[in-house]
C-alpha cells in the first residue's frame, strides 16, 4: 500500500469512526499539516474562524492520519513545490528510460536525464584519445568512413529497441567535419546578430539559437534538399542548413534588399527551397507540416516533413489535431519538439502535465534524443526518415532535449527565470559544437590546428558576411505590393495602410 493508500484507509476509518458535520469531519489535506504550505491550497491560518468552533473528532483516531500526511507531504509535495523554483540537478538514470508503454506519471527531469546520460563533453582531448574505444588507424581522407558509438541514448515510446535508431553511427570524414564547420559558421552568426542587434542595426524582434545549433545541423545532414522542414520562428540556423547565406541571413535581420526574403520578412519569416518558415505564432507551423507531408504522400514523392516546435507550444490542442490526422493518414512526417526547457520564461515543467514530450502523441512512436549531440541527432533523422518513407509507418513525434544559452529573444537577458551557474552548466559539459570537436580529435579526423584554422575561417566568413549585408540597401518601396499573391493569381488592386493608398497590379 502506498502513502496515498494508506491515507486514504486511515481517512476512512476516522470517517467510520466519528461521522460529525462541518469542514472539521473531513480528513486533513495533507498541506494543512505541514509548516510550509502549499501555494496552490489555503494555509491553515487562513480557515474561516468558524473551524474552531466546529465539534472535532477523537483525536486519537487522528493520529496515525496526521502522521500519513505528513510523511506524504515530505517525502511528496515538499520536493516538488521546491522543485517548481530550483534549477534541476541532473539525476543518472539509464535503462528505465526505454518506455514501451505511454508513462502517465508527471517528473519534470526526464529530459534533464537526457543530458546526464551523455558523457561530460568539457573532457580534454588528450584524455578521451587515451580512452577511446574505438582506433582508426587508416590516414585521415574525405572519404573514409567511421562508425563512432554515440555518447547519448535515445528514449524510445512504442518503438521497439531493436528496430530503433543505431548506438553508433557511420559517417564519411567530410560529412563529419562539414558538420563542424556548419555548427561553428552557425555560431559565428548568431554571435554577430547578436552584437548587430546590440548597435540597434537590427531591430524589433530576433531569437538566437546559440546552444541549440546541433539540431537544425544534425537534421539537415540526415535529409535531402527534397525533404522539408518548418519551424517556429527561431530559424535564423534552419534558414542557413537549408540554403541561406550569412550574408542573405544577416541582410534579412537589418531589413536590407539582399535578405533571404528581401528584407520583408526579418527574424521570423525566412524561407527558402522545401524550407516552409520561420512562423510567428507558436504551434501554427506544426499541422502546416502535416499538410506539407501530406503533399508528400499524395504527389508520391518518396520525402518527408520535419514540423517543428518549441516545449512551450506542446500543450496546445492543434498539435494534437496535427497527431491524430498524421497518424489516421499515415503521413510521412516527424513533429518534433525542440525542448530547450523554457518556453520564453517560464520552465517547461511548470506549462506541461507531462514534459514527456516524445509520449505524447499517445499512439504515435516517439524517441527522445539528446538535441546537443549532433550526431544523436543525426542518427535520429536518418532512423526516421527511413521509418516515415521506406517502411511507410507513418508519423513520429520527436524530442529534442536541449538548451538555449541567450534568452528568448534579445530583449530578454534570459537570467531572471534560470541562474547563471544553470547556464554555465550547460556551456561548459553540454556544449554541442564542444562536444563534436571532443570526437573529431578523439577519432582523428582532424587535428586541433585543423579545427583551430575552420573556426577562424568561419570568423573571417561572418565578418564579410555582415560587411556585405551592411552594405545592401533597403528594399524599393515597389517591393511592399510585391510577394503577397502568387504570381497570375493577384487581385486587380490592393489597398495600402490608408483608403487612398492603392496599389494597382
Ligand atoms: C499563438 C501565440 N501565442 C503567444 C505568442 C507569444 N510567444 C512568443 S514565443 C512564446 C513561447 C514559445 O516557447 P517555445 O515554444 O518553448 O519556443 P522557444 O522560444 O523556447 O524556442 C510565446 C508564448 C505567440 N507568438 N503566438
Ligand atoms: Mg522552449
């Protein structure tokens, strides 16, 4: 019997025992017992004066029940309440996170355990060449392939563990250092929208994705340009993994002609080939990447749809509605949940009954994959592209277990909701492009000067990148009736922001 049970029979007893009437007969919430109480629930002192007057029962039969209850909220709700206001610690969990059934319990670590089974990544080079477990003793070439045991393990919800993705992956040398030099240039831009925002070149909104870099990485070099890929709007890496210049990037975030979307579109709205945005209201891109997969699947074009989404906009009843109608159409999609932890300043287990967000599709097969291991990442996409369109098994819902280092925006110092030392934390063990370089060196695929000589490489890239995107003008004012309507399809004028202000096609 657990400590709930044992209430509730001790409830039941005194009930049997001394049936009085008024608020006093009831058994005692176990928060009225404890010296802190509950936020959620009126405190002692604060019962209505009339409880005093009201006939109480024998306490004797009391006794064990307030022991109960008290036991139940140490050991229960204090922890939990204490949790809703501390950084979590990273409990070591392993195999008990392989969930063949939905879970329906609530802990708000689960992805936090995600991170803790993934090696430290701060271990220095030299250490981790000592202890590989792998050798690679052929000379380094672009074409030499190596299968690298991954570092993290993926939480699987109705997938079978063997017909899951792989413990390792294989991976010719370019595709390896490519996916380092990406995360870095990556990097490089954001660092740089970062300090153009800060000298108000860039205005109104911008969402940086500096920590959160292995995802759109790890998933762009799983697929082809032929897949597709919508996003909310921290897209500035999507936007680049899928074509973008840093130039275009940076030009679209000033407002200047040579943007990814001619300077219309800003922060939140880039697109680019088979890349649907880039969207400003949260979930709204996710049942769009159901239709895009449907397309997919109608015009028989053997791809898939990765829609994705933040923690923050998990809850929402149209990600369900998106589920269920993959799921009954067999739609070659994988919605896919970028769990950075925080939905602006509010912590995803504070938003989320369960934050569980791989189970959530109910019936559709979930993994949980840890979002700063690009080649976790990796390994994911290729699994599940292969499950959606070879094998036709239709939707999966994903989960990115990750972490954004700035804060939501730039007008958030991101530092009011979280410590700085949770920051740090995660900067210095789970750092993605860290991480990667830790087993560039440890396989040999480059030597440090090597990496050294891409990262100042990428430095130089960015810096002409925002030359070049200063340089460019302002669209033409033309360019405000243009793009709105596909074009043959338009309307014989338009109507601009005042009655006589009308534009003619
Ligand atoms: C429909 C809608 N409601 C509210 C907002 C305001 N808003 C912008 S971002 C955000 C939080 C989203 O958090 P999350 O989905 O976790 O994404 P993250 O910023 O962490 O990448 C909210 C509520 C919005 N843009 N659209
Ligand atoms: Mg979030």
């Amino acid at each position: 019997m657990n400590l709930w049970q044992r209430f509730r029979a001790a409830a039941a007893k005194v009930a049997a025992t001394k049936p009085t009437a008024g608020v006093a007969t009831k058994p005692p919430a176990p928060h009225l017992t404890s010296s802190s109480p509950s936020p959620s629930a009126p405190s002692a002192a604060s019962q209505p004066a009339t409880v005093a007057a009201v006939e109480r029962p024998d306490p004797t039969p009391l006794a064990p029940l307030a022991a109960i209850a008290t036991e139940i909220d140490q050991t229960q709700v204090q922890p939990l309440a204490a949790r809703l206001h501390e950084p979590q610690e990273l409990p070591t969990t392993r195999d008990a996170n392989v969930n063949l059934t939905c879970p329906n319990t609530h802990t708000d670590t689960e992805s936090a355990t995600m991170f803790a089974r993934t090696s430290t990544l701060a271990a220095p080079a030299a250490a981790l060449r000592a202890s590989r477990t792998f050798a690679t003793t052929v000379p380094r070439a672009a074409g030499q392939e190596y299968t690298i045991p991954l570092k993290s393990t993926f939480d699987l919800h109705l997938i079978d563990p063997e017909q899951g993705p792989k413990s390792s992956v294989t991976i010719s040398q370019s595709a390896l250092m490519q996916m380092y030099k990406d995360m870095v240039l990556m990097r490089r831009m954001e660092t740089a929208a970062d300090a153009l925002y800060k000298q108000k070149m860039i205005r109104g909104f911008c969402h940086l994705n500096i920590g959160q870099e292995a995802v759109s990485v790890g998933i762009e070099h799983a697929l082809t340009k032929d897949d597709a890929i919508i996003t909310a709007y921290r897209c500035h890496g999507f936007a680049m993994m899928r074509g973008g210049s840093v130039m275009s990037i940076l030009a679209e975030l000033m407002g200047r002609k040579d943007g990814i979307t001619k300077g219309k579109g800003g922060s939140m709205h880039m697109f680019s080939h088979n890349f649907y945005g880039g969207n400003g209201i949260v979930g709204a891109q996710v049942p769009v990447g159901a239709g895009i997969a449907f397309a997919q699947q109608y015009l028989a074009h053997k791809n898939c749809t990765i829609s994705l989404y933040g923690d923050g906009a998990a809850n929402q009843g149209q990600i369900f509605e998106a589920y269920n109608m993959a799921k009954l159409w067999n739609l070659p999609v994988i919605f896919a949940c970028e769990n950075n932890r925080y939905g602006m300043g509010t912590a995803a287990h504070r938003a989320a009954a369960s934050t569980n967000y791989f189970t959530r599709g109910d019936f559709v097969p979930g993994v949980r994959i840890n979002g700063m291991d690009v080649l976790a990442v990796y390994e994911a996409t290729r699994w599940g592209k292969e499950y959606t369109v070879e094998k036709n098994a239709g939707p999966l819902v994903y989960e990115f277990a990750t972490y954004r280092y700035g804060g939501h925006s730039m007008s958030d110092p991101g530092t009011t909701y979280r410590t700085r030392e949770e920051i740090q934390h995660m900067r210095s063990t789970r750092d993605p492009i860290m991480g990667l370089k830790n087993v560039v060196l440890e396989v040999e695929a480059a030597t440090e000067a090597e990496l050294k000589a891409i990262d100042k490489e990428a430095k130089e890239a960015v810096d002409k990148a925002v030359e070049e995107a200063k340089a460019s003008p302002e669209p033409a004012m033309e360019e405000l009736w243009t793009e709105i309507y596909v074009k043959g399809s338009e309307v014989p004028s338009l109507r601009g922001l005042t009655a006589d202000e009308v534009h003619r096609f």
